[in-house]
C-alpha cells in the first residue's frame, strides 16, 4: 500500500505570512544596523569616505607629549650599534609596537663593524714644548665615561709621526693649489676640515693618493665648541664580507684579506678632531702662505696663516678593530584586507653614533607615534587596503657618508641594506613606496626629497598639516612661502636609508625632515636636553613631521588608484635633459634621450586618461577591481625600468641611472650618473673616445626611460 500523499506548502516572497515573534523584529534590526556600521568602516566599501575620515582621526590623535616621552626613554644611553646599550633600544622597540597588538619581529644580520681600541695625538714644537690633545669631547654628562670616544670607523690602526700640511677640504682642487705652491704632502700627516662637497671617505681617499701617511680632520667652529665629529671612512655599499648578498648567519662571507674586501677600506688611519684642537696645530704652521683662493673662506676664528709642511710635527697613534658583530631591525607589519601582497614601507634606523637625539631618534620617536595612532584607527575598525610595514634599520651609522649629499665614496646604510639584498626579488615585485624619516627635526624649515611621480603626493598632504611654525598656516604654505615655490629635491645622494630602497631596487621614495642642518651632529652633544633647548622645544615639528609621514603612507595605503603622476617625472627627465645639454659638445646628440622622454610622456598621458575612465566607472559602483589591480602594478613597477642590470660602471650596485650617486664629487650633475661619470673621467681621453663614452651613457638612460615607458603602458612591444 502507498502511502499517502503530502502536499509541500511553498511560500514565495509574494505569500502572506504570520509575523515573526517581536524579538526576532528586534534582532533583525539589531543586526542591520551593524552590518551598516561595519559598512562605514569597511576600506572596500567607501574608499573616498573612508579615507577623510581617517586622515581627519590619525591627525586629531597627535601628541607631542607622547613624540617627547618616545625620545627621552630612547636617549637614555648611547648606543652604538653592536653594544649592549643598542640592545635596549631594540628591545624597548619591539615592546612598544607588541603593546600596541601589531605583528611584530625582528631580522638579525651578522655584518662587520669597526670600534676603537685606544688613540693618542700630541704636537711637537720648534721650542721644544709639545701638547697632549685630549681626544675625548668636554661633556657635563653622567654617562659620559659610557659614550664611544670620537674615531673614524674602518680607519685602519697605526702610528705615525710627521710634519702636519693643512689641504683645506682635502678635495683636488685644493691639492693643485699647493702644487701651484709647490707643497708636496708626501710622507706627512694632513690636516683637513669638514665640507667642500666632499665627504670623510672621500678626503682618506685622495689623501692616500696624495702620499699622505695619515689624516686628522676637524669641523669648524660653527659646531658645539669641543663637539668631535664621528663618522665612517669606508667605502661602497653594506656589509663589506658579504656585497650585493645578505649577511645572515651561516652564509657566505669574504674573508678580511680577500681583495674585494681590502678595496672597501682605506689604507690610512685618519681621525677626527674638535676644532679648539685643530686650532692649536694650525696656528703653529709655518712654510708656504695660504693660498688666495682659500682666505676667505677659512673661519675667521682660526689662526692659520700658512699651510707647512711643518715644522710642527705630530705623534699619531690609532688603534681599532674590525669584527662581526648582529644588528637588528625591527619590525611592525598591518596587513592590508584588499591587497596585502603590496607593501608601504615607513623606515627611520635607530642606531647613533652617541644619544642620537636627533640623529635619528627625533625620527624613530616619530615612527613610534605613527605606530600609536595606527594602533587607534584599528580599533575604531580601520584596516588597510595594502600592507603597511614599519622598518626600525640598525648600524645605519656605519654606511653613511654624512648628512649633507657629498658624493664620493658611495657607502648605504648597512641594515636597511642587508633587508633589501635579502628581499630583493619580493620588494621588485611587491613594494608601492618607501617613505624615510633620518632626522625628523634638526632645527627650522621643511625639506622633503621625492622621485618626480610622488611629488603631487607631497604636496597635498603638506596642504592638510597644520605648520609648526606660522600660526594658522600649513606646512604647505610656510614651505611655499619660504621657497617662492615648493622645492622638492631629489634622492641622488647615499646619506640615508632610502639608497638601497631608490637606487638599487628602484623603488619610489620619499625622505623628509625639518631643518638643513645642526650643529652637534655626530657628536656626543646630541642628546634630549639640546634637541628640547635649540631644536624643538614644544615638539611642534616632531609632530608635523609625524602627521606628513604617517598621511603619506595612509594615502599609498588606501587609495584604490596610486596616487602617481608620472607626467611630472616626464617633466623633470625635460629639465634634466635640458640642463645637461649646456653641458655637452655638438657633436654628442641627446636626440634619443628626447625621443625617449616623448615616449615616457606619451605613455603617461595615456594613463592619466585610463584613471580618468576608471575613476568614473568606480563612482558608478562599476567592478573594476581587477582593472585598478593591473593598473596600480603598471604605477608601481615604471620605476624599476630606470634600473640596468648591469649598473653603474665601477659600481654596479648602484643600479638607477636616473638618481644615484655619481663617481666626482665636484660633478656638476646631481642626476643621470652614468652620464654624469662619463663627463668626468673622460678628460684623459682623446675627443673621439671621449664624446663616444658619453654618448654611450646618453644611450643607455634612454634605453632605461623607454622601459619605464613600456612598463607604465603594460604591453608587450
């Protein structure tokens, strides 16, 4: 028997039905209204919306208290890199971005670094009288015993004695004016002061080509009075044991002897000295006058009338020693919810040569307030579109050159370094941007260095930052105001973190900071009490310096279309070209360096109109999703066609031949270095070969322009 037949009641959204029970009305609202609020927050859901709103909260959460209380607690102690004290600053670091719930590690490298073991300076006198300099700086500080004394890190030891011969800045030119003298410092100890466009590295350098046995060098008294000016001598670009690779433990290192290591060192001891030091030895030359072209910008202050050699001599003795020694970097990552496989970096390094007050914790103490206020817009449900990355670099002070843009012995900040050889192949392929913070606040004035496609950027975001200094004003405005225009600059130099970033994986790069420059820099005079005395009392420029930094990353972050226009990169390679043409012999043709640029112009136009057609289908609610993905990879990999694989000739790390550091540092072009090379050392050659090298410089940046092109356009040729 079957059994009975059932009937299945069917309800369509047309059916009348029994009103659901009140509490069930009551949750259905609830949730409702929840998922509308979560709308609101949600990056994907309102990206324009969303992005005021959190720009609007990351700046009404600044804190100079907080910015000062960072500081105070990282300038304790000195901490050098590869000492104990640096352990401290790693540590406390790392708690601070776990207290704020973000991921967090670290990366350790094993590089080589370079301490002092014990120096000695005396003068000996015609009178038979002498002098026992006190090579250690005047500090009414507790912990001053603590503090590294004053040296050149990879200074090689020895001991010498001879006549001293003062070289002005140690640069050519002003060896060839003692020649015209008839000096010869050959066998003798120079005597060299601090600028000229030239860096430390590069006065050893030309010093031991001179003959020179040994260098002292002193800065003016411009300085704090007793402040001794430390810094590195070596050259090329990281960790010496282990170029153009990482040093991680375990791994492939050269041995101290091996000849590619040697060449990174000078074969001189040279140190550095106060000025009050300096003084006594100078004032004590006798032999040739000064030359004319020097009188006048010697300081007054000083007595030197005349340049030796001698008779004064000097008993010198250094000795240091060189080992392998773990750095760390630290790090806080925010995964993106849309793209977390695109990176924004922020990265300040945390080492000092001393207390580093300035430099560079007036900036770390930036990035640790960046850190707090994306830890509160996470709570109130902010998450990124793209992944954002906090760098805290270690022994930054061992690669750099100084803080003004010398160009000559072509050293990078060591463990932002070794991160990018290490991750070179993912950051090609992923990194959007890296943003550099090195001194937030050396004193008054806004500086900011860009590639040309971020300077829009710059720009809008200096306009929504109130100015530390002009009531009522923007950074925007004081900075405009100031310059007549906004003068950006750009990243040729090698004096900070963004050189391995910029110049050797060809990512787009910002660098800013406030005020040109300081006068404790590198010495043990940079501590909590000068920079809240002289260069920033209220911390109203750590926090400007903050807001620019943390909105910059915000907008790479959160933007659905990267916020590049190339059109002003096309505008500037006009500029550079035209710059360089006045430079040039008729016969060199820069015709495919113009051709290029057209090219590079015309793909930036096309582009321009693409954002324009995807802006308007992305109001519309249109799905354009895959489109702006293709689109940002377009924006973001232009810059690595500026890169040649083979690099710059002689220096092949250095890989842009756009911005990067050319090989003279009296050249006259802070841009196109192959070019600017090229220039410069081919003076010994005949007028054919010469204007043929160049040639071959000019062609090889157009060839780089046009892939930049081809890669912005996005099809194959």
């Amino acid at each position: 028997m079957s059994p009975p037949l059932t009937t299945t009641t069917t309800t369509s959204i047309f059916s009348p039905s029994k009103p659901p029970p009140p509490l069930y009305t009551f949750l259905f609202f609830t949730a409702l209204c929840f998922l509308a609020f979560f709308y609101t927050l949600n990056p994907s859901q309102n990206p324009k919306t969303t992005l005021f709103h959190t720009t609007t909260l990351f700046l009404s959460s600044s804190s100079n208290s907080t910015i000062s209380s960072y500081l105070h607690s990282l300038t304790l102690h000195s901490h050098l890199a590869g000492t104990n004290p640096s352990l401290d600053t790693v540590n406390y670091v790392f708690s601070f971005f776990k207290k704020l719930k973000l991921e967090t590690h670290i990366r350790e490298y094993q590089v080589l670094l370079s301490y002092p073991v014990k120096s000695s300076l005396s003068a000996h006198f015609t009178n038979g009288s002498f002098v026992n300099f006190n090579m250690n700086e005047f500090v009414d500080f507790s912990e001053s015993e603590k503090i590294v004394a004053p040296y050149h890190a990879y200074s090689p030891s020895g001991t010498v004695h001879a006549k001293v011969v003062f070289v002005n800045y140690g640069r050519e030119v002003d060896y060839n004016a003692l020649g015209v003298s008839g000096v010869n410092v050959s066998g003798c100890v120079v005597l060299a002061r601090k600028g000229g466009g030239v860096n430390r590295g590069g006065v050893v350098k030309i010093a031991e080509s001179k003959g020179a046995i040994a260098v002292l060098l002193y800065t003016e008294e411009g300085r704090v009075s007793g402040g001794v000016e430390r810094g590195t001598v070596m050259r090329g670009a990281g960790d010496p044991l282990t170029p153009g690779w990482a040093g991680v433990e375990g791994g492939e290192r050269l041995g101290l002897e091996d000849r590619e290591a040697l060449e990174r060192f000078p074969k001189i001891p040279s140190l550095p000295l106060s000025f009050g030091n300096a003084d006594v030895i100078l004032g004590s030359l006798g032999g040739h006058a000064l030359p004319p072209e020097w009188r006048n910008s010697v300081d007054t202050r000083s007595r030197v009338l005349r340049v030796g050699p001698g008779p004064t001599t000097v008993n010198f003795t250094y000795q240091g020693e060189k080992k392998v020694t773990t750095i760390h970097n630290v790090f806080a990552v925010i995964k993106g919810v849309e793209e977390p496989d695109r990176y924004v970096i922020l990265g300040n390094h945390r080492d000092a040569w001393t207390y580093g007050a300035v430099d560079p914790n007036s900036g770390t103490a930036a990035l640790l307030d960046i850190a707090r206020r994306y830890a509160l817009l996470m709570q109130k449900g902010w998450k990124p579109r793209r992944t954002i990355i906090l760098g805290s670099w270690d022994a930054e002070e061992f690669g750099m050159v100084g803080n003004t843009p010398s160009l000559f012995s072509h050293l990078c900040a060591m463990g932002s370094t070794e991160w990018v050889e290490q991750n070179l192949v993912n950051l090609g392929a992923k990194a959007v941007a890296y943003l550099n913070v090195d001194c937030a606040v050396q004193g008054p004035g806004f500086f900011a260095g860009a590639t040309p496609q971020l300077d829009n950027l710059v720009i809008d975001v200096t306009k929504k930052v109130k100015d530390p200094e002009a009531e009522g004003a923007t950074v925007y405005e004081k900075w405009a105001a100031k310059n007549q225009v906004n003068t950006i600059q750009r990243l040729s130099g090698v004096d900070s973190d963004f050189a391995p970033f910029l110049q050797h994986a060809g990512i787009p790069s910002i660098d800013i900071y406030y005020g040109r420059d300081f006068p404790v820099y590198h010495t043990a005079f940079d501590s909590y009490e000068w920079l809240t005395k002289h260069a920033d009392p209220l911390f109203h420029r750590h926090v400007a310096v903050a807001g620019i930094w943390g909105l910059l990353a915000l907008h790479l972050a959160d933007e659905s279309i990267l916020p590049f226009d190339y059109l002003t990169y096309v505008q500037q390679l006009q500029r550079h070209t035209g710059s360089l043409s006045r430079l040039l012999d008729r016969n060199i043709s820069l015709h495919p360096l113009v051709n290029s640029i057209q090219e590079l112009a015309s793909a930036a136009k096309e582009v321009e109109y693409e954002i324009k057609q995807l802006r308007e289908q992305e109001s519309r609610g249109g799905h354009v999703d895959l489109k702006l993905r293709v689109l940002n990879d377009r924006l973001m990999l232009a810059e690595r066609g500026f890169l040649d694989v083979e690099g710059l000739q002689g220096r092949q790390w250095f890989k842009h031949l756009i911005y990067g550091p050319p090989s003279d540092y009296e050249s006259k072009l802070d841009f196109f270095p192959g070019i600017a090379d090229a220039l410069s050392q081919s003076t010994s050659k005949s007028q054919q070969n010469r204007q043929a090298a160049i040639q071959h410089e000019i062609w090889r940046v157009a060839r780089a322009i046009e892939r930049a092109a081809s890669a912005l356009k996005g099809n194959l040729t």
